[in-house]
C-alpha cells in the first residue's frame, strides 16, 4: 500500500508542476496581471498630458490672449508703455542680524519701508 500512496503523490505532484511553473502557469498569469496594471497606470498618465496638451493646443489656436499669457509668464514681456515693478522678498542675512537689531532699535521697532525699483 506504500508504494502505492507514494507514487500517486508523485503523480500528483507532476500534474501540478506545470500549473504553477509552466509557460502558461499560475505565476505567469500574476506577472502578467502585474504587467498590465503598471501599462494601465502609464497609459492614464499619458492620457492626462494628452488631454492638457489638446487643452492648450486649442487655446493657443483659438486667439491671442493665451500666446499674450504665455510670453508675459514665461519670457517675462510686457505692452508697450507698461511698467513691470518686481515685488522681492528680503531673507535676513545671519552676518547682519546685529544691524537689523540695531536699525529696529533706532527706527522704534519699525523698519523702513522698501521702495522696489521700475523695469522699463
């Protein structure tokens, strides 16, 4: 009866190789499902640039006010008889920490107010 249950459980453990191991296999299919869900996740990225890039493509064909935008953002134009005034914030040096002390002290604890320079 041993050699009996013995050679069946090694059958059985043949048939069941090429179910998990195989070409066509358990753990193919999981890699496969994992493949597939990381194309899904790039193709929604994809598909959200495309829609931004369609959105501005239809502005930028559809008049004037989106390349006005644009050259005033990102090249930094202005109109004709504009002044451009940059507001900058100030970061306190650590070397100048004493002055600024110094200066609230002779001001009454208020600082000066800071005029920014025009660009033409």
């Amino acid at each position: 009866m041993r050699p009996l249950t013995l050679f069946l459980l090694v059958f059985f453990l043949l048939l069941q190789y090429p179910l998990w191991f195989g070409e066509s296999g358990w753990l193919k299919v999981w890699e496969y499902g994992q493949k597939i869900e990381r194309i899904q996740e790039d193709n929604s990225s994809s598909r959200e640039r495309n829609a931004a890039l369609q959105a501005e493509t239809r502005d930028l064909k559809s008049g004037y006010e989106a390349v006005e935008e644009g050259a005033r953002v990102e090249l930094g134009m202005i109109r004709e008889g504009e002044v451009f005034i940059p507001f900058t914030e100030e970061t306190p040096d650590p070397d100048s920490s004493e002055s600024a002390a110094e200066n609230s002290l002779e001001t009454g604890g208020k600082s000066p107010p800071r005029i920014p320079a025009a660009m033409p």
